[in-house]
C-alpha cells in the first residue's frame, strides 16, 4: 500500500484512500477535541494539584463536554438530571434524547465501577444504555442493558496518562456528540462485545480466517496442500486452540 495514498484513521490501523476521506464531521469532532486537551489539561493538572472537590471538579468535566465532545452545554447536558429514582450527576443528549447518564466524582478519587450502581438503576428505569463515569481526568464509558447485568466496559482514557494526545483524541472520539449520532459508539459497541470468547472463537472458525491460516502454514511449511487439509485447520483449532466451553451450544 502507497503511503503517499492513504491516511491514518485511528490507531486501529485502519486506512482510507485520499479518494475517500474521514468525513468532514469526523475531522471536526478530532479537531475539537484536540483543541480540547490543549486548553484544559492545564487547568486540570491544577485541580488535580490541590485534591479540588468535586463541585470545582464539575466545572472542568462540564467544560470538556461541550468544549471537547461538542455537546450543548445548555441543551444536551443536564446537571442533577432527574429519574424516577433519583438524581444523576448529569444527563447527555443527542438531540431530544437523554442516551447517556454521567457519575462524577472529584478529581482526586479512583474510579470504582461500583459507584455507578445507583446509576445503573436510573438508567434501567428510564431505558438508557450509556454510563459514563469521570473525576474529570479519567473517562470510562460503560453499557449495560439491564440494572442487574455487569456493566462492559468499552472505552477508558486517562487525560493525563502516558499516551500520547492522538491515542486519547481516538478513544474519547467515540463519546463525542457527533459520533454517538453517526453511530460510532455503538460500531465501538459492538467491537467490543465480538471480541468476547464465544463471538471471537465463530470468528477464529470462519471460512475467511481458516483459510489463512492454512494459507500461512503451507507457506511456513513448504507444504503444497492436500485433500482435506482445510478440515485439519479446522480440527486443530477445535481441538488444540479454542478451549472447549467455547465449543459448546
């Protein structure tokens, strides 16, 4: 593939041609959030700095949201969003619709998935799949169908971590306004629940990816193929690869 023709689009290794580029909303939610970081990751080390409680830390994440995830501050996100159980610390929209609630804590304390219980349970009330959980440095979003089942966790950033400024813009792209809208956090969604065991080892059995692995030994062994020598692939995986509670109906 011709570097000259191609453009990154994530870390995943993806590419488009220069035929077919990001689409411009695209660009521009990256673009936002970069800015973002640029701006507030100061005035977030600073919080961070003083142990800030959790009002001062509010300020920051509500300013993330609509200056970095591009959500209207006075439209799309409520603050002390009312359910039929309870308040929650913010309520996200798309539109007229409320997809996500918001826990945060201070800017100092660990994120504990077990804080998002009661939140949980609003969201199930209300029929709202998306939690996010934040102290303003560290971003985790979570889906959970159900209050009961265990929330999968499918994005987490740490603003201030190690990774650099285009891994986070990557991540955090897909709890932005405009990505929830085109479906992006949903495709990450559904990602996520197919690399689990039981959809990840149908995929392992696949006719595309059996055949490359038989493609690859033959190379590997020099052997030229024989009758049958796709169903040894298959066999082995069954046998020797995939554990065997993953084989089961």
């Amino acid at each position: 593939m011709d570097p000259e023709a191609t453009q990154v689009l994530t870390w995943t290794g993806e590419f488009a041609s220069i035929e077919d580029p990001i689409p411009q909303w695209e660009a521009e939610a990256r673009d936002r959030l970069r800015t973002a970081l640029d701006h507030l990751t100061k005035p977030l080390e600073d919080l961070v700095a003083r142990d800030a409680n959790e009002g001062d830390t509010r300020l920051l994440i509500t300013d993330f949201l609509s200056e970095g995830l591009g959500y209207n501050k006075y439209d799309e996100v409520t603050t002390e969003y009312r359910t039929k159980n309870d308040a929650v610390d913010y309520g996200l929209k798309v539109g007229d619709e409320t997809f996500a609630l918001v826990e945060a804590k201070r800017c100092g304390q660990d994120l504990n998935a077990r804080s998002l219980r009661p939140a949980r349970i609003s969201a199930a009330a209300e029929g709202i799949k998306w939690l996010v959980l934040t102290n303003g440095r560290a971003w985790q979003v979570y889906h959970a169908e159900t209050a009961e089942e265990t929330p999968l966790l499918v994005l987490e950033v740490d603003l201030l971590g190690e990774a650099d400024a285009k891994a986070k813009v990557d991540a955090l792209f897909h709890l932005s306004r405009a990505a929830v809208a085109n479906g992006r956090l949903d495709t990450l969604l559904k990602w996520r629940q197919t690399l689990a065991g039981a959809p990840l080892a149908e995929v392992v059995q696949s006719p595309t990816v059996v055949e490359a692995i038989r493609s690859e030994v033959r190379r590997l062994t020099g052997h030229v193929g024989h009758v049958g020598d796709f169903d040894d692939v298959l066999r082995a995986l069954r046998e020797e690869v995939i554990p065997q509670r993953l084989l089961e109906d």
